[in-house]
C-alpha cells in the first residue's frame, strides 16, 4: 500500500466530492458548491469547515461586495506540496511542478527518444524532477503525487503499459515503482492522448461532456470524453484510432496490419511521402530543404507548404483527409461535440487541420456534425502536463486513503 500525504488520508464522501468540485471548477463560493453538489447549505458549511481544519483549502474574499459581508470564495490551498506532470511523447519529454490548482511553477521540455528504453529515459525523468525542484528550493518530500502520460496502451489499475508498438522494451516496467524509490508518493500512469484530454476538461471546467482529442505525432492517437470523464474502455485500450484501417491496400503499419491511419498520415508518413517526392524529382523547394537539413520532417513539409510548394501541400492535404476520413467514422458512432487537434505534426500549418475539417464534414452524418467544433487543443503544449497534474490530483482525492501499489 503507498500512503497518502496526511492531509489526503481518510476524506469522508463529502470532503472528497467537495475537492473534486474544486478541481475541476476552481475556486467557488459555498452557495455555488451547494448548487453544484445538491447538499445542504449546513453540510456544505460542515464539509468546508472540516477540509479548512485539515488545511486543504482556504477562503478568500474575491468578488465585491454588494453590500453586507464580502461574499468569500473556497480553494485549494497552494501550499499542499507540489504535484508533478510528466508528458512522455515517443520523441519528447515534458515535465512541470504544479501547484494544487495547477498553475505552472517549474516547467522543462527537450527531446528525448522513448526507443531508448526504460532505464535510459526514466533516469532522465528523475534527473529532470530533481532539478525542477532545486530549483524551486523543494525536496522530494514535498511531491505528493506525480502523473505520467505515456505514448502506449496503459492499464491503468497496474499503470503497465501493454504491449507499446513505440516502445521496445517498455512492457512489464513499473513507472510506479521506479519513481516510488526517489519520491515516495502516489504515481498514476495512463496512455499520453487521455493525459491531455484531461487537461483540456480541466481548462474547460468540464462546461463540455463529450469530446475528443487527437494527438497527431509519431503515432496517432484519441483521447475520449464521455459524461464528463475520460472512456479508457474494459481494459484500458479505448482511444486507440491510429490503427484505425484506411486503405486495404496501404503500407504495412508497425502493428502488423496494413492501411492504418498512422501508418498513412502520422509524421513519419508525412515525411516518408516528402522524401520520396523528392526522389522523383517533384519539388525543388523539399529537395532544397533535403538538403539544408540533412533529411525532411513534418515542419520541412510544413515549411514549403507555407511557402507555397504544391507537392507539400498535397502532402499535407492527402494526410488529413485520412486523417478526417478514420474521425469521420468516430464522429457518427459518437457524436462528440468537439474534436480538439493536438501533437507535433499540427505545427505544419493550417492546411491539415482544415483538411481534416473537409473530410469530416464531407465523410460524417449532417446531424453529427450540426453543432460540431473542430479546432487545435486550447492548451496547446501544456495539455499533457497539466493533465497530468489533474489525474495526479483527482486520484488522490478518488482514493481519500491509501492506494494498492500495482
């Protein structure tokens, strides 16, 4: 059993409804919290006063008075401790300190190549952890729970992943209990595309129940949002839309299968498609940036689109057509009300989102996509991390005890 932090340990229903609340919606005054939550106006003033003698939230005066006493607005202390978000991407790594109501203290990012293998990069994790903190003068003591966000399928009771087509070597590694050793805190694992997905229902304050995100990059992946929480599936492998098969006669993918859209319209079939028009003689501008460069990735293809290449811009085009035709299919089984774009291949321009756009609107029923919105991600690049606060922190909270370690 790992235990939690003292404050965190033994939270009644109540309490852990309450701190939920605040997580998802920020700061709140009791009447909005016995709005939100159907309790009594005297169990609300019972559950605040109880999480204030544990030291877990605080009242503050924030909105102006209209006259009598300044209403007062309850919030999760920032003092806890800190949380820790990790964004694990096939070829980056993120991290962040984060303070109980995930506001950004400590941030790092670099490039970091996940075929490594698990002790390469997960020292790399802890180094990074470690600095961020000394940094901001804390030590491990005071991390009271981190979130990873992993480019593979996790089983999130165990937090193992299983089985990742990107990760050699990864399968049977225990994260948990790796940084268990340095930090001795709750650690919580999930598939890297539902990490940001929970960032993006954090920054929406939940306002929207059923959506989805779509992390374009090495591979692609969804995460999905239904009645307001993430849909990881029986056994942790929902979301799973890049071995979604879009062409019977398509290349082979990494899983065994052909056509899948990753293996189609991922960033290395961007770049694979730009290298062999370039050795067909197609576009001088990609054989001139071949050549500067060394090789072509997505951004080079993105770069030549922007200035005007027609062979990049079929490129990029053909990619979210796949791309739109495999949402398409998600949209009429699930009739989302937005699909939020994200990842590393997005960075090459407005054409692939708009192309992906085209082919949903084209590919999907009318009544699917009436009130449908598709744009980028909100947060941007910090939608992993910040997600990964927020599991972090609602766990904690959903456990109010102690947790089984895997």
């Amino acid at each position: 059993m790992v235990p939690l932090a003292e404050p965190w340990s033994s939270l009644t229903p109540g309490e852990r409804r309450v701190l939920d609340l605040l997580l998802w919606k920020g700061q709140l005054t009791r009447r909005d919290i016995t709005l939100q939550t159907g309790y009594s106006r005297s169990k609300v003033y019972d559950v605040v006063e109880a999480l204030k003698e544990r030291g877990l939230v605080e009242e503050t005066e924030v909105q102006a008075s209209t006259g009598g006493r300044p209403p007062a607005a309850v919030r999760l202390r920032d003092d806890l401790g800190v949380l820790v978000g990790i964004d694990l991407g096939a070829t980056s790594l993120d991290v962040a300190l984060l303070s109980p109501n995930l506001q950004i203290l400590a941030h790092h990012a670099e490039d970091l190549d996940v075929r490594l293998g698990p002790g390469p990069v997960m020292a790399r994790v802890r180094a990074v952890i470690l600095q961020l903190l000394q940094r901001l003068c804390r030590t491990p003591a005071e991390v009271v729970g981190i979130g990873m966000g992993v480019p593979g399928p996790v089983e999130f009771k165990s937090g193992l992943l299983i089985n990742p087509p990107i990760m050699p070597g990864w399968e049977g590694f225990s994260i948990r209990d790796y940084l268990w050793e340095t930090f001795s805190c709750p650690v919580f694992v999930d598939n890297d595309v539902n990490v940001m997905a929970l960032g993006e229902l954090w920054h929406d304050r939940k306002a929207h129940a059923n959506f989805v995100v779509i992390k374009v990059g090495t591979g692609i992946g969804a995460g999905i949002v239904c009645r307001g929480e993430i849909y990881r599936g029986a056994d942790g492998a929902a979301g799973d839309v890049g071995h979604i098969c879009v062409d019977p006669q398509g290349p082979i993918c990494h899983c065994g299968n052909v056509g899948c859209v990753e293996a189609m319209a991922g960033g290395p079939a961007i770049a694979r498609m730009a290298l062999q028009a370039v050795e067909r003689g197609e576009s001088l501008l990609l054989a001139r940036l071949c050549e500067e460069r060394g090789t072509l990735t997505p951004l080079e293809v993105g770069q030549a689109s922007r200035e005007g290449d027609p062979v990049a811009n079929r490129i990029i085009q053909r990619a979210g057509q796949l791309i739109g035709q495999m949402l398409a299919s998600l949209v009429n089984f699930f009739n989302p009300s937005q699909i939020l774009v994200g990842g590393g291949v997005t960075k090459i321009g407005p054409l692939l989102l708009a192309s992906i756009r085209q082919s949903v609107y084209q590919r999907s029923l009318p009544l699917s996509t009436r009130h449908l919105y598709i744009g980028y991600t909100r947060l941007g690049d910090h939608s992993g991390i910040l997600g990964a606060g927020a599991l972090a922190l609602a766990e904690i909270i959903r456990a109010g005890g102690s947790l089984e370690e895997s």
